[in-house]
C-alpha cells in the first residue's frame, strides 16, 4: 500500500504541473488584463506599460509561468489587481465553498444512495418507476432554474428561508443552496447506485451469501452494497472537486461568496492571477480526491489489493 502511494504522488507531478500549465496559457489568452483593469476608461499607452512591468506581464508567457509556480511553491499566489493577496481571497472563500460542499456531498450520500438502493432492491415496481422519473426531471432541469425556483418559493413567497446568504454562510443558511448545486449529481448518483446494484443482485457471491442462510439485511449491507457502491464512490470522489469549482451558479443565486463567486468575479474583470490561483487549489483538490478514492476501493473491496 505504501509503494502505491508513493507512486501514485509521483504519478500526480507531472498531472499537476500539466493541469496548471494548460489553465495558465488558458488564461493568458482571455483577454488583455490590464484592458480589464483600466475598466471603460483606457489607460495611456505609459500607464499602461507601467502596470504591465508592475505585474510581470511584460515578460514571455513561459517565463511568467515559472514565476509563477516558483511563487506558488513558497505560497504566494500572486496579488490580485486590486492589490489584495490571492492568499487573503482564498482564506475567505475557500472555506464557505469547503462547507457548501460537505453540504452537496452528504444529500448525495444519505437521499442519492438511499433513493438507489430502494429502487434497486424494488426494481420494476412502481416506487422504482416514480424515482427514476423524478431524477430525470432534476436532471433535465438547468441548476439556474432549480436554484431561483427555490429562492423564488422559499425564500420570498413562502418566507421559509433567506433569499441571500450572510457573510457568515453556515450550515444551517446552505441547506438550501448545498441541495440546489448537488441536485443533478444526487440524481445520477440514485441512478448509479440503482443500476449497480440491480447488477450485483444476479451475482453468484450473493446467490452463495442466501444460500448459506444469511439475514437479508446482513446479504444486503455486507455483500450487496459494499460490491454496489464502487462506481458510486469513483464519481462521488470525482465530483468533490467538480463541486467545488461549479458553484458558480449556485454562489451568485444565493449571494455566496465562496469559490464560484471569486472566480466569477475574476474572470469578469480578466484578473489572471485570481483566477489561475483558485483554479491551481482546485487541481490539487481533484488529484487528493482521485488518490483517496483508488484507496477507498480496497475498503469496500477486500479482493482488491495494492502492492
């Protein structure tokens, strides 16, 4: 296990400078920055220059990058355009977005699987039938639509909630937003866990498991479902970073400013270092992700082993 890991972190060098370099000549090629930082008013052709130097964007793009990674690995991520550090940003947005997403995570987990294994087990009944209609639905729904639905309903017809979050975003004001931005997920992950348990039901380790006499809850939890819950853990493991990063629209519907909203913010105003800086946290977070998962399979699966 421990040589696995050690080449799995080695496999993730190349993956992450790849991934950071890809979104860094991305971004360069946005727009001009300091277009975006002058605003409707353009900056003289010296002002200009001048900021060009100030901010290292009179230098080669591949030049700028290896500033830019040499920086990252003290832990400076830049200075955003307004001059506050990418660092003070992402001390206030990142944990928001953290806690909107363990929100997101755990409405997959307790109504995405839950939802899945009732089907699965009553596949072709009629509780099966109206859960699989009623994913569809939220799956076909734009996340814009479901999100100021809700707000629309909740927060200002009926009064049951905020229709913004406070500054102080806790768990209890981002029930509501947490369930808007894991809806589309939440339906695939009640579909996967259907599917893969629907499969595994035929299989013979569980013909083998009720002919020895074994309780059904005991077929069910310690055969069934941990076999059944391998290609839910892959994409819930997955979608931890694609949570993370797709706020966008769940943040400015409710007025969160976390991830999604700074991000927005710095794509709107073509401030390259806010953005490249989020972005480079977020692909570390895809890459721990990925790596905790592969180590989950060995839980769930005992016939699978690292060396």
């Amino acid at each position: 296990m421990g040589r696995y890991v050690v080449r799995r972190l080695l496999q993730m060098v190349p993956v992450f400078f790849g991934a950071t370099l890809l979104i860094f000549l991305m971004v360069n090629v946005m727009g001009d920055p300091i277009a975006g930082l002058c605003g409707d008013r353009q900056c003289d052709a010296a002002t200009a220059a001048r900021l060009k130097q100030e901010f290292g964007l009179d230098k080669p793009v591949w030049q700028q990058y290896l500033t830019y990674m040499g920086s990252v690995f003290t832990g400076d991520f830049g200075t955003a355009f307004n001059g506050q550090k990418v660092t003070e940003l992402m001390a206030t947005a990142f944990p928001v977005t953290v806690r909107l997403t363990i929100v997101a995570i755990l409405f997959e987990i307790v109504i995405g699987i839950t939802l899945g294994v009732v089907t699965g087990l009553r596949r072709g009944r009629p509780v099966d039938t109206s859960v699989l209609l009623c994913t569809l639905v939220v799956i076909s729904v734009p996340t814009f639509v479901t999100g100021l639905l809700l707000q629309l309903l909740l927060g200002v017809e009926w009064g049951w909630i905020k229709p913004s979050v406070s500054t102080e975003a806790t768990f209890g004001e981002l029930l509501v937003p947490g369930l808007v931005l894991a809806s589309v997920s939440l339906a695939y992950v009640t579909r996967l866990t259907r599917t893969s348990l629907a499969e595994n039901r035929r299989s013979d380790y569980v013909r083998t498991a009720v002919a020895k006499g074994l309780p059904r809850h005991r077929v069910i939890t310690r055969h069934l479902l941990r076999n059944s819950l391998i290609p839910v853990v892959t994409f819930i493991g997955t979608d931890i970073g694609a949570l993370m990063g797709g706020a966008i629209v769940t943040e400015r519907i409710f007025n969160i400013h976390g991830v999604g909203y700074q991000l927005y913010q710095g794509i709107l105003r073509q401030n390259t270092q806010t953005v490249v800086g989020f972005v480079t946290v977020l692909v570390l977070v895809f890459l721990v992700a990925n790596l905790l998962v592969d180590l989950l399979y060995a839980v769930l699966d005992p016939r699978i082993r690292y060396a």
